[in-house]
C-alpha cells in the first residue's frame, strides 16, 4: 500500500499553505484518512513512501531532519532564504512558491529546485454561487449578506517592510486606497470561508505583494468570483498565463492603482467579465491539486496507485 506523510509545523499556524494541501491531497484527490498522515516535525515517523515537508514560515526547526524519499516546500524564500537553503540542502525534491527562489537555490547548489507556485483551494475558496448552498450559511452571514455591498475588500496581515529596496508599504498603499474609497473592507486574522465572504461582498478584490511573490491572495480572490485588482510587478503571472485587463486588473504603483481602481468601479459590466474569466482560468489549472499532482510526479510518487490501493 502506497502511503503519504505529510509534515507541517502547526503550533503558530493552522491555516497556512501546508493546511490548503492536506485538504487537496485528502478530499480532491482522493487519498482519504488511511492514504496520506499529517505530522510534526519531531522525533521519529512511521514508513512511508514519501514525506512532504510544507514551509510553516518558522526559522528555527533546523534540529530535525524528515526520512528518506522526501520533499520540501518552501513558501518563504522572499522572506527568509538562507534558511530555507540550508533546509533544502537534507530533501531529495526542493519546491519554492517564488519563480525568484527556485532560479536561486539552483545557483547555490540545489540544482532540482523547481518552481512550484502558490494555488487557490475551491474549497474554501468558494464563489457566489457555491456559498449561497453552504451548508453553514447562515453561520457565515446568510444568502442576503452576500451582495456587492463594498467597493474594496483586502484580507490580510499589515507588517512595516525592511528598508531595503523592492518591498512594498502595504500600510501605505492601503492608506491611499482606503482614503479614495472609504466604502471598503479590511479583515486580518480571517480565513478559509471566512475570508471568501469578505471577498464575494466586495466589486474588487485588492492585492499587494510584499515583494515581487505572486502570493496566496492573487489566487485566493480569483477563486471566489470577485475581480481582482493587483499589483503586476511580481514574478510568474504570464507563465502561468493570466493577463492584465483579461483575468485581472493590474496597477504599478499608488498613482495607477487609484486610476485602475476607479475604472474597475466605473465599468461594471467589464469588470464582471474580467472577474469571470479570472475565476474559470485559475480553478481550470491553479488548484492545490494541480499543484500537488505535479509535486507527485516530480518526486516520482505513483499518487493514482496509491489512491486506488488505499480505497481498497
């Protein structure tokens, strides 16, 4: 029987990327309870034919070593990359969620890094449609909470940025966006269906990246249907085949995003198409599945074979 173990640091954080994957590995596609274990990373484990190692965006876990076959995936390298160097150097397969990362690490040495680039997760990410038959609807505000009441909505974490050039003040350019639009929403400390109903509630979705990472909440607001307004310079969005102006709003610098912005809310019917089509590209080929499903056979992992073996 073909079997699974993932290992992910929970005691800071429950609800990061590591959290979004098990959810995909187990419910999407299919390994169930009995095909893929979730465990700490301490002591000893039981066998398995491939460890998973998620980034948990701590810096101090450098004492414990994963078994053999495993993988690491480093969510942080634009945050903290001498670390997650020295930890990519134990793992037989390296994953970075930075485009950045991954062409570094194979400078210094990794030569197998592979770009392995954030995703959206259907579920929780719901949209419209799929939250008004929520079995806890009423739990998350009921059907009439769910119209287009606000004209912005960003959820996320406020932090003041090294002083170093390539960093972005997200303070500063909320400020600015808040100020030219009072009629918004700012959530922090908000997940999973939590945050998809700020998201649905709101004509645009705002996104600003701490450095040049094409981050979570890029794919996080195209997967609850709202258009997205973002910042374009970050690394990876044509490769991965989204555009400006067809699946996103894009804006470069304060200045263009009050200008996008405004466009976004002046042009309803526009900007519900871009919404749309952002929406169907990213769940179409963006899913945590579908990045799992490529981390699988990277490492070699028959996952179909051992979803079939423990269905048995």
């Amino acid at each position: 029987m073909s079997s699974l173990g993932l290992v992910y640091d929970a005691r800071i954080r429950n609800n990061g990327t590591a959290v979004l994957c098990w959810s995909a590995i187990k419910n999407e596609m299919g390994f169930g309870e009995t095909g893929v274990r979730r465990y700490e990373p301490h002591g000893e484990l039981p066998e398995h034919d491939l460890y998973l190692y998620i980034d948990d965006g701590r810096d101090d876990l450098e004492g414990w070593e994963c078994p053999h076959p495993c993988a690491f995936y480093a969510i942080d390298t634009h945050l903290g990359y001498d670390f997650r160097l020295r930890k990519a150097k134990e793992f037989d397969y390296v994953f970075t969620a930075q485009r950045g990362g991954a062409e570094k690490m194979r400078e210094d040495g990794i030569d197998n890094a592979t770009w392995l680039p954030l995703a959206c997760s259907p579920q929780p990410q719901h949209n419209l449609a799929e939250m008004l038959v929520h079995p806890e609807i009423e739990k998350l505000g009921g059907k009439e909470g769910l119209d287009k009441r606000y004209d912005f909505a960003f959820v996320g974490y406020m932090q003041d940025p090294p002083k170093e050039p390539g960093y972005h003040n997200r303070t500063d350019y909320l400020d600015t966006l808040f100020t030219a639009f009072p009629n918004s929403w700012l959530s922090f400390n908000v997940f999973f269906e939590d945050m998809a109903v700020r998201f649905i509630r709101a004509r645009l979705g705002f996104n600003i990246s701490v450095r040049n990472d094409l981050n979570m909440r890029f794919f996080e607001v195209l997967s609850t249907g709202t258009c997205l307004l973002t910042n374009t310079d970050v690394e990876g969005i044509e490769e991965l085949g989204f555009e400006e102006g067809i699946d996103f709003i894009g804006y470069d610098g304060e200045e263009d995003m009050i200008e996008r912005a405004k466009w976004g809310l002046e042009n309803p019917m526009e900007r519900e198409a871009i919404a749309q089509r952002g929406h169907e590209k990213v769940r179409a080929h963006h899913t945590y599945s579908h990045r799992m499903t490529k981390l699988f056979e990277t490492c070699g992992f028959d996952w179909q074979k051992a979803v079939e073996s423990n269905g048995k």
